[in-house]
C-alpha cells in the first residue's frame, strides 16, 4: 500500500502514528487490528522488511522493520528511523516474555522525546511462563500509558485503540537530556540525541559532527531497562511448559534432526501424495475433458481451425488453452500446499529453530544458520530469498548463499511439481533427487568456502516461543500469496506458451530441437521434445518442469529432466534479480557457471544410473553410496589440497 498517497488525504490535524518493536513482538499484527489491513506476520525475525501505512479514523499508522534500537547498522533501522523522526506519537509494541530486552527500545524512543504509549504484547503467554507483570508500577517508572494486550486473540485491542491518543512524552534519563541540552544546536531533541549516540548518517545529512557517547548512554539505558523490569516482573515457578520443552527437543541433533525429517515426510505425503497425485489428477482431467474442448469449439465458430490465430491461441502450446490448463489445473493446487507448509512453520516459530539445528552443518560450506533463512525461503521463491540474502552479515555469505540458490533450489511451484512427477514414478527417485541436491548443494558450498576469502559470521538470532499459529493469519497468507503468484505467473506463461506457439507454427522451434539435439539426446539421452522443456524452462523454470508431465518418458528420463533442470539457472526474475544484487559481471558469471554445471552434472547422472541399472530396475542403494563416497572424497581434497584464502 502507497504510504505517501494516503498521507495526502488526511485532514487538517491529522497525525501520523508509527508502530515500532523489537522483530517479532506482534507489531502487523498490532497494526491489522488497528487498521482493519491485512500485512504478511510471520513468527520469524525479518519478515517486514518495508513499511505499510493504513487509517486509523483521520490518522495514519505505519507498520515498521523490528529493530532493537536506533544504531543506524541495518537498513531496518535506517528506515525505522526516518518513519519515527516524521511521526507524531508512537505505539511502542512490548513482548511481555522479555521485558527487560524490549524495554531498552522503549527508553530510546523515551529518550527521544516523542509521544509513546506503550502495548504490552503476549500478555498471556507471559502468564504461561510463570511471568507476573504490575503494571501500573511500570506505567509510573516509564511514564507513560501502558495497555495489556494479545493480539493473536484480539484482548485489549479495544482498550489500546481507545487509549492511542493518551500517547505522552516519558521519564527520561535525566543526565541524557542535560547532555543534550550541552551540546544541542538544532533545536530537535531526536536529532541531537541520534547525533550523540553517534548516528554518522544522519551526521552527514545535517552537516553536524557526531558525538562519542553512545557507549555511556547505552550502557546506563541497558542498566536501567533491566532495573524497571526487575521492580515489576514477579516469577512464579510453574515449571517447563510443554511449549518449553518442545522447543528444546527441536534443537538437540539427536531429537532435532529425527523431528525434521517427520515434518518433511509429512510435507510430502501432502504435497506429493494428496496433492500431485489425487487432487491433481482430478483436476487435471477435468481441464482436459472439459475446458479445453470448450474453448476450442467456441474459437471454431469465430476463427477457423488450423489457422496460426487458432493454434497459437488453442493449439498444443495454446495460449487460452495450455496457459490456464498448467496455471489452474496443475500449479495453483501445488502452490496452495507449499505456500500452506511455509505459513505453518513461520507461524509456529519451528523455522528459525531449523536454522540454529543446522548451523553446525553448514559452517562446513561458509555459512551459519542464519544463511538457512534464505535458502529455505529459496522454495517459496527464489527472487525473494536472494534480496534477503541482505540479511547476512558478510559479502562473503551473501555471495556463497546467492550461488547455491542459483544452482540448487527450486522454487515453491517448481518443487510441487517434482515431487508430482518423481512420486509418480517411485519413491527411490525422490530419495535420489533429494542426496543428488544434497551433495551437489554441500559440495559447491564446500568448494566456494575454500576458495572465497573471510570466515563466516557467528549466529545471532532470536528464537521466538512456540506457539500454536492462527488459522486465519495463516490462510490469509497462503491464498494472498498464491494469488499474488498466479497473478504475477499469468502474463509470463501466456508469454511463454504465444513464443513456443509461434515458434512451432513457423518451423524454428524444429530447428533449435535440432541445434539443442546434441546436449538433450547425445548427451543427457533423452527425446529432442525435452528441448522444448529447457527453453519454457528460460521463461518459469515450473513451467518447463509442468511440461514434462505431458511427454512420455521412462521414469529414469525424467529423473534426469527434473534434475537438470532444477540445476539450470533460475527464472528470468531470479536472474535479474541476482544481477541487481550482485553486479553485471559477478551476475553474468554466476549465471554462466550454473548453467554449464547442470548440463556437466545432467550428463554424468546419466551414465551414472545406466550404469548401475539392471533389467530397467534401479540399484538404488548402490547408487547412493557411490554419491555419498564422492561427497566425501570431494570434501577430503578440497580440505587437505586446496589452501584456504586469508579472511
């Protein structure tokens, strides 16, 4: 939602009202509720990246990045910052379960000298942890309005939205402001407290040399924070709540690891079963046996059949007839599911805990667990997990985790529809396809990390509680961001099927079969048709991979398909997407390697599994530990041979 265009509508007198927090303390949610909107929440830090504004009577509420303070180190704050020195009153947003960490936020935006009211947030689930919070003790130590609230179930929303004009400037730290008013030129008192904590931006930008105090005046707010939360927070010994328990059993390898590979059985059993192979074929059939007989027969009365309109528009690459029958037949089913997955595991918190089990795992290949978030968000969309490759602490990480996202993970739609196509095969390819990606994946991480100067950054994440996620939130978000997908895709399949339409009807889509011939047949041995699948593949690589379920293959063929083409670059979103992110020249080179390395390791995958085929029946386990012993030869040479680069 345009911010700006609704600031231009509201009437004389009207404020702008900035809702602000720690990450994942419930701020969207804080921000529906008093605006009636819907904004993406998610149980993971990083999930508001931008700002979203809505009415709230005659004002205007911005929703804001969740940041820990105003230090001007990320762009969270960066842009934190601007929206908090333009607002007029602020909803500071408070987890109730750490008190004490949220509050030095709260003494910052105090300190500042901006009208606060404070929104005690999980109020409830601080009940559950044995937390008793007085809080009219707390109201008196900060001086300002301090409202309970859940805003999951909506308690005290009413209470807070009645309560947002008692908004009132607190109880600052009184040796903060006389040191503001020593050195104050401007006559702005957030300015000058910014300009003494040392904000060198903001310094630039006012033309004012930056103060040296911010390690004072952190230091004396970190131990105020802690001294108002120690007065009002009373603990009552409850014991573990089952929550608690829970989410220590997700993060021990030995209970932790066993736990995710359920959670992914049952992701495929939905995804690959439910999904791909009953809901899928109903539908599909419906598509074929109905819709697209329809559409033909109502064209033949307006357009003669076999005429180019006629076929590009209905033919066998049609664009009102292949284009709809692939968007709502086969993916939009597909997406629901693993966008349905992801909203889940956001919602419960279950997706940062799988960053910090795995964080030992992939210090191997340059990384820590927090370099998972954007490879787990990577099958969800692979445009979107490399912008927050941002999130990184390292140019080092952000480029490794770039390529690895280039080279071996399929996006949401891409994903659905291999597993519909290697479940439909059997289980064994889909276990093949998985160490495939798997070492291919650890092995490239392994050879960039010897190779690419620096160390990886240690891991600094907050694991938000454990909780159970809100049915709405979370089909609000599935079917918003399914829709958002199908709308998006509409356009470029429609693209993709009118280019491939008139190449078949003027003869050249023969002709680049042909010139493709000696990497699809020679080399990969599979039918010249497939070279239809790699160029739709260019455009959306899901659609390339829906293709395949068109054409008639052995199954140890589309295994094959499925895994070179999920090596092959990314879309043509993801592609611009990286060359904005990492330059023309790193961009074009990454683009260059991935896609010479599918055909390499398409090719060798070949002869591998014919090899190890017998009477058209695959030796899986073989196959499996001549993998497994590669990685780890791999992984043995590149250690011992190669030297590591200086950090």
């Amino acid at each position: 939602m345009d911010c700006c265009a609704i600031e231009t509508e509201i009437p004389a007198g009207g404020k702008k009202i900035a809702v602000v927090g720690n990450p994942n303390v419930g701020k969207s949610a804080i921000f529906n509720s008093l605006t009636g909107l819907y904004v993406d929440v998610s149980n993971y830090s990083g999930t508001t990246l931008g700002m979203a504004c809505g009415r709230y009577l005659s004002d205007v509420i911005i929703d804001t990045p969740g940041v820990y303070g105003l230090t001007n180190s990320s762009e969270e704050e960066k842009i934190t910052r601007e929206i908090i020195l333009a607002a007029d009153m602020v909803v500071n947003v408070v987890n109730s379960v750490h008190l004490a960490r949220d509050l030095f936020f709260t003494l910052q935006l105090i300190d500042l000298g901006i009208p606060v009211v404070v929104a005690l947030n999980m109020i409830d689930e601080a009940e559950r942890e044995g937390l008793k919070i007085n809080i009219p003790l707390l109201e008196q130590q900060l001086g300002v309005r301090v409202f309970p609230v859940n805003a999951v179930s909506g308690t005290g929303i009413d209470a807070l939205k009645q309560g947002i004009y008692f908004a009132r400037l607190g109880l600052a730290d009184p040796s903060v402001i006389e040191t503001i008013k020593e050195a104050n030129r401007l006559g702005s008192r957030k300015e000058a407290l910014l300009l003494l904590e040392g904000d060198v931006e903001l310094g630039q930008r006012l033309g004012q040399t930056v103060g040296a105090g911010r390690e004072a005046i952190y230091r004396a707010r970190r131990t105020r924070a802690n001294q108002i939360a120690g007065q009002v927070v009373q603990a009552v010994d409850r014991g573990a709540s089952f929550a608690a328990r829970l989410g220590y059993w997700l993060l021990q390898p030995i209970t932790g690891f066993p736990i995710l590979a359920l959670i992914l059985w049952l992701v495929y059993e939905l995804v690959g079963v439910l999904l791909a192979q009953i809901v899928i074929d109903s539908l599909g059939g419906v598509m074929a046996e109905y819709y697209e007989p329809a559409v033909r027969s109502m064209l033949g009365w307006l357009i003669p059949p076999g005429s180019v309109i006629f076929t590009v528009l209905a033919g066998q690459y049609g664009v009102l007839t292949l284009t709809v029958t692939y968007l709502i037949g086969l993916l939009l089913p597909l997406v629901l599911g693993i966008f349905l997955v992801l909203s889940v595991l956001e919602d419960t918190g279950y997706l940062l805990r799988i960053a910090t089990l795995v964080d030992r795992t992939v210090s191997g290949i340059g990384l820590n667990g927090q370099a998972v978030i954007p490879l787990i968000l990577g099958f969800g969309c692979v445009t979107m997990a490399c912008i927050t490759t941002r999130l990184l602490g390292t140019e080092r990480e952000r480029r490794i985790t770039t390529f690895l996202l280039a080279i071996g993970i399929p996006c949401s739609a891409q994903m659905a529809i291999i597993t519909a196509v290697l479940a439909g095969t059997s289980g064994y390819f889909m276990l093949l396809y998985l160490l495939f990606m798997f070492v291919i994946v650890v092995g490239t991480g392994t050879l960039l990390a010897r190779f690419l100067p620096g160390r990886s950054a240690p891991l600094l994440i907050e694991l938000p509680p454990l909780r159970l996620p809100l049915v709405q939130n979370v089909w609000k978000k599935t079917w918003n961001k399914s829709y958002q997908f199908i709308k998006e895709a509409f356009p470029l399949f429609a693209g993709g099927t009118l280019t491939l339409g008139l190449l078949d009807v003027y003869g050249i889509l023969q002709k680049l079969r042909d010139l493709l011939a000696p990497i699809t047949v020679s080399w990969l041995h599979l039918p010249e048709e497939v070279a239809d699948i790699f160029i739709m593949g260019f455009i959306r690589k899901e659609f390339g991979a829906a293709a395949v379920l068109s054409l008639q293959m052995h199954p140890l063929q589309e295994f094959i398909v499925m895994l070179t083409l999920s090596l092959t670059v990314p879309c043509v979103a993801a592609t611009m997407v990286i060359i904005k992110e990492r330059g023309w020249r790193e961009g074009l080179l990454i683009w260059s390697v991935v896609f010479t390395m599918a055909f390499i390791i398409g090719g060798v995958a070949t002869r591998l599994l014919e090899a190890f085929s017998r009477y058209d029946a695959l030796q899986v386990p073989a196959v499996a530990g001549v993998l497994v012993l590669t990685l780890i030869a791999v992984i043995a040479l590149i250690k011992l041979i190669l030297p590591r680069q200086a950090a």
